[in-house]
C-alpha cells in the first residue's frame, strides 16, 4: 500500500515537472518570436523570389546593427572631419592672453582681509546661473582663506562612495577635503567611470571652467593637512576610531560605501596633501537630477542614447530639455564640452539651485573621475554635442578663442600660481594638458560635422540666455 502510494506520488511529480519543462520552452518561443517581430517590424518585406535563409540573416545583421553603439559609426565620421578641419583651429587666437590676464589678476591676494569675507562667496556671488559671477576682485583673496582658515571640527563626509572629510573651518565656514590617492602621472585603465577621485582634477576644472566663462564649479584649493595636529585633535569620535600609525605615516580609512581598514589613505608622515571644496551656501537649495545621459556602468548593457540616433529628438519632447522652454538641454551640451576636455565621463547626475531662480545653470559639482588617461579620448562624452547639434553662442566663441594650443597655455598659466601658492608639485602633467589641445580639435570637428550635417547655421548655433 505504501509503495504504491510512493509511486503514485513521484509519477505526481514527474508529470509536473514534464509539465512545467514543456511550459518554459513554449514561453521561450513565444518570447523569441515577439523580440524578433519587435526589432523587424520597419525592416523591408523580402523581395519575391529572395531566398528565406538569406532574408534571416540579413534581418539577424539589422538587428546586430541597431544595437550596436552608435559613437562607432559617429568616431569614424569625426576623425575624418578632423583631418579636413579649417586651419584657422590650428592657429593660435592671441585674444585669449586678455581672458587670462584679467583671471590672472582675479588671483591676486588682496592685502587686508575684510572680516566679512565670506559673506561675498555665500550671499554676493550665486545666482541663478553661476556661483562666482563673471568679475570676482576678490577671488584670490577668498581661496587664500580657504588654503589658511583653521580646522575647528573634522568628521566624515555625510554620504559618498568614496572617503572624503567634511570640515567645519574658523568662521562658520564648511569645506569638503578630498584626500590624494595617485601622483601626478598615474594612469588609470579601465572604463572612463574607474577608479578614485583624483584630488588635483578637482582644482583643475574649478580653473578650466573660469577659462571656459562656465563659473559653475565651486571653489577649490589645494591644501596640505597635518593629520595629527589639524584633523586628529578635532576629529569626531568615528572618524577619529579610524585612524592610526604605519610606521611614521599617518593613516585612516574613513566611514562611506567602500571604506575599509584594507583600503586606508596616509599621508607622508603626518602630512596629507588633497583638494579642499568650499561647501556652498546653505541657502542654496540643490536638487539632484539623473542625467538624460546616464551610463548603465554595465559592460554588456548599453543605454538608449548609445543606441538610439534620434535620442535627442526624445529628450527634447521633455519639457524640462525643450529648447523653446529652458537652456537646460543647452547647460548640458555645456557641459558635456566640459567634461570631456576633461575626460569626465561620470556625470550620472546634475545638480541645479532652486532658490525660485527663474531658468538656473546645470552646477558642475564633483569633477574627480577626471584627469584619467591622456592618451584616450572618450567620444562618447560628447554625445548630447554630437546627437543633437546645439551650442551655446557664447561657448561656441570662447571655445574658438583657445585655439592653436591656447588652452594649454592658459590652463597651465592659472594652475602655476595654485601650486605656487599650495606649495606643491604642478597639478597637471604636460600630458594631460597636450589632451586638452587635441580633444579640443575634437569638439571644432563635432561642430563642423554638425554644420555639414544641418546645412543651416542657425540649427547649429543657438543662445537662449
């Protein structure tokens, strides 16, 4: 009785699973047939007479083809524009020493210091479209403060992936430090989104975007830190339980994400060198958006504006990036310029001030993962430049004035004087500053290719400010 209860049951459970087996494989099919039918309904019916194999694999080559990334087919077109680009890109525009003389002479330290000082930086300077405004005497001033200002409380940064200190500095004054992780010349491998920070980038694209009239980036210094003297003696309980000795080098590892005691940053002996940020406004009311050209960072998925040609007309159907409504799609192409000068490709999200500001700037706030390879350039950055054809006026002019070599001349000019007066080693390698030279040829043939493509001028080059 038993045995044939026993074999009732697993005959039971056989039929279920043959069941559930034959239940898969139809779901299989059926979803198999609907992906294909999805990617081949505006292909081409099959001539008469056209052989079936051959249309399957024409079809399958289709598919392949419209999910490949688009910057593949547009990298072959801009390097074909870079190589027939007009000779005035390569010649050097002298206008730009009047751009760098007047940022030069921003940078002169005045030599009485107001007591109200900081009062200029947080309720003077920010608008709606910029955070230092176009003429800032005192902006020499104000970052000597903030390279001498005393540390009166140091704990870890409130969120972040990466170790990063929150400061509290003399006169109610609040700066975020970012600690140095690489040298100079380090080379980081990998997708553009890889590895930590780079402290350095942070004051080279605070210079970069007064150079570029984009003044969005906030104020940052280098600074070197005792970690002893300045942080150990006002740091707060959790941050301070994270540090200790390694031999005579000062080390912590911090409390974010991916800090662990395995992974500490040390200073050389007690002293740390990283970037110093001033922290804005408190009044400022940042609110953070996804970036309509996000990376997946995933390896095998890509994103719709990687695969999509028409992603922009997309974009622009938001109100939020009509170009007819707001400059913001426009802030973005900005941006993007920006970022890949810079070879930041990790602007997953932006931020902008909403202070019943009426149209306000897309801010250019955490510039680390720059600075990463010289030798590579990642087109893909450009892709709101590339995919919808717009540019700022005035970005398109400044651009134009850096011409021949220029950016590199001027960008090492201002970085001169933060290392001089940080007392440290240059902040940027003559590699780094040759990139910007070349993936500015970059953005002239993007434009040319948009010229070409659009015909008309004013499709190309548009201002809404």
């Amino acid at each position: 009785m038993i045995g044939r209860r026993c074999t009732l049951f697993a005959l039971s459970i056989l039929l279920i699973l043959v069941l559930s087996v034959n239940f898969y494989f139809i779901r299989m099919i059926v979803d198999s047939s609907s992906l294909h039918r999805m990617y081949a309904k505006n292909l081409p019916e099959p001539k008469s007479g056209q052989d079936l194999s051959t249309s399957s694999r024409s079809n399958d080559k289709d598919m392949q083809l419209q999910l490949r990334p688009i910057a593949k087919d547009i990298d072959e077109r801009i390097k074909e524009e870079i190589r027939t680009l007009p000779s005035k890109y390569f010649k050097q525009n002298t206008s730009y020493s009047l751009v760098l003389e007047r940022l030069l002479s921003e940078l002169i330290i005045m030599p009485n210091v107001r007591e109200d000082i900081w009062n200029i930086p947080n309720n003077n300077w920010p608008d709606a479209h910029q955070l230092i405004p176009p003429a800032a005497p005192e902006l020499g001033t104000i970052l000597e403060v903030l390279r001498r200002s005393r540390v009166v409380r140091a704990d870890n940064a409130p969120v972040g992936t990466q170790l990063k200190l929150m400061l509290n500095l003399e006169n109610d004054v609040k700066a975020l430090f970012k600690p140095r992780w690489y040298s100079r010349d380090t080379v980081i491998h990998g997708p553009v989104y890889h590895g930590k920070d780079r402290h350095n980038a942070e004051v080279v694209a605070f210079h970069l975007s007064s150079l570029l009239a984009l003044r969005r980036v906030p104020l940052a210094v280098i600074r070197k830190l005792d970690l002893k003297e300045e942080i150990g003696n006002c740091a707060t309980p959790t941050l301070y339980a994270t540090m200790y000795e390694e031999g005579n080098d000062t080390c912590l590892y911090g409390v974010c994400h991916y800090c662990s005691p395995a992974d500490p940053v040390c200073g050389t002996g007690d002293v740390l060198e990283g970037a110093l940020i001033f922290w804005l406004p408190r009044y400022l009311k940042l609110v953070k958006h996804r970036h309509p050209w996000q990376r997946t960072y995933k390896r095998n998925k890509l994103a719709a504006w990687e695969i999509d040609e028409s992603y922009c007309d997309k974009v622009k159907d938001s109100k939020a990036y009509s170009p007819q409504s707001s400059s913001r799609l426009l802030d973005l192409i900005d941006t993007a310029i920006f970022d890949f000068l810079m070879d930041n490709g990790d602007r997953h999200h932006y931020e902008l001030a909403q202070n019943n500001f009426h149209n306000p700037a897309v801010l250019l706030i955490d510039n680390g993962k720059s600075l990463s390879n010289p030798d590579v350039d990642h087109l893909d950055i450009l892709a709101p430049l590339y995919q919808c054809c717009m540019i700022h006026k005035t970005m398109w002019d400044r651009l134009r004035l850096f011409s021949g070599g220029s950016l590199s001349i001027a960008l090492s000019r201002l970085l001169a004087h933060e290392a001089e007066m940080s007392d440290v080693s240059p902040l940027i390698t003559k590699a780094h500053l040759n990139a910007m030279d070349r993936r500015l040829l970059t953005v002239y043939a993007v434009v040319e290719y948009c010229l070409k493509k659009k015909k008309y001028i004013s499709n190309v080059i548009l201002d809404h400010r």
